[in-house]
C-alpha cells in the first residue's frame, strides 16, 4: 500500500489563503506577512531548541496573526515572540505546580520543556512535541487546567493544516470542528455542523469549492 504524502506547510497555507482570499477577505487579512529570520531566532535562543521545520516553514508564511479570528479549528495560530512567551510562561508555572511531573490517572505532564506551542486560546495551547522518539512532531494540546493531551494528536503540524485546507475546499469538518461564515463575512470554525446563529447572529456554512492557491 503506496504511503499518502502530506503536502508542505507552504502549500496548505498556500491553499488556505487562496480559500480565504476568495470567500472572506477579512478574515485573510487578519493573517500576518511572515516573520523576519531574526525573530524566529529569537524565539528558538529563548526556548533553547530549534524549531521543526513545519514550525519555521508556518511562520514563513504566516507570523500569527494582526488582531485575534476563529481562523483554525481549536486555536489561532502565535506569532513567533508568543510562542516563546506562552513557552517560557508556562515552564514558570509549571516550576511552581509541580507541572512537569505525571500524576496518578494522568499519561502525560501538565507541562514539558520540549512542547512548543504554535497556537493558543485562553490559556490551552496546540503544542508540537518534541521529545525524541516515534511521535517527535507530533500536534497535540496542553491545556491550562489539566494535563497534555496526544491521545487524537496529528503526526505533524504540516497533516493539520492539511486537514484544513481540505475541508475548507472540499468540505467536512476538521475532527468535529466545521466552518462557517459569519454575518460580517468572516470565518468561524464551531463544532457540530447545524449551527444557525452565534450570539444571536446568522451562521451559514462555509461556500465549498476548489479554489487554485
């Protein structure tokens, strides 16, 4: 059996701002232009690791975003001064909880030195695991209160942006999360796919169509 390839960080994005671009130029412009090399560097000096490379290829494309939008199912995506900020934040929390330790009914530890976070909301991080073995890469979440969660993790940074990408051309949903597009004509990922309002304003689904990058 032929083994699928996933396509580039740099193609999804590639996808996903054509898609955007199209349906809700608003929300394509909350995205910000890629981030300069030496804030990258920055970034990795402060975490003491080096970025994967689906990390450094996003943020080439992509450094967070200008002002907060429901641009990704689950979280929007930290520019590269955050992601070091949200790291080093809760490596202080952590220190203090006893954060890095697994705790009875737990698999994993509130926190580890070798999670970078690339997105974040209220506090719970999408985070790529970097320990060494099997999963390095590995997209997973850490949220605020309670412990990392990789139990419905994607292998990669570069199959979730896939994942998106494909849903927002062909339709479906992103692991349960579906998108629409709001009164203002911008996009809002919610889970279940018969939402009809937010806050009391129209959803309608997100347009499907195969739109070229």
């Amino acid at each position: 059996m032929s083994q699928v390839t996933v396509p580039s960080v740099s193609q999804s994005w590639g996808s996903i701002d054509a898609w955007l671009g199209v349906h809700t130029p608003r929300s394509l412009a909350t995205l910000n232009p890629p981030a300069a090399d030496l804030e990258v560097q920055a970034a990795q000096r402060a975490i003491g690791v080096e970025f994967p490379i689906d990390l450094v290829e996003s943020l080439s494309c992509h450094d967070g975003l200008r002002t907060w939008a429901n641009i990704l199912p689950e979280a929007p995506p930290l520019n590269a001064r955050h992601i070091a900020e949200h790291w080093q934040a809760c490596m202080d929390i952590a220190e203090v909880v006893d954060g890095f330790e697994i705790h009875p009914g737990n698999e994993e530890p509130w926190w580890h030195p070798l999670w970078v976070p690339w997105a974040e909301e209220d506090g719970d991080a999408q985070v790529i695991d970097l320990r060494p073995g099997p999963h390095c890469g590995r997209l997973g979440t850490a949220v605020h209160d309670g412990c990392g969660d990789f139990s419905d993790s994607w292998p990669s940074l570069a199959a979730y942006l896939h994942d998106v990408a494909q849903v927002l051309h062909d339709g479906g949903a992103v692991r349960g999360w579906y998108p629409y597009l709001t009164e203002d004509h911008e996009l809002w990922w919610d889970r279940g796919d018969d939402r009809r309002s937010l806050n009391g304003d129209p959803l309608w689904r997100a347009p499907v169509g195969r739109v070229r990058s």
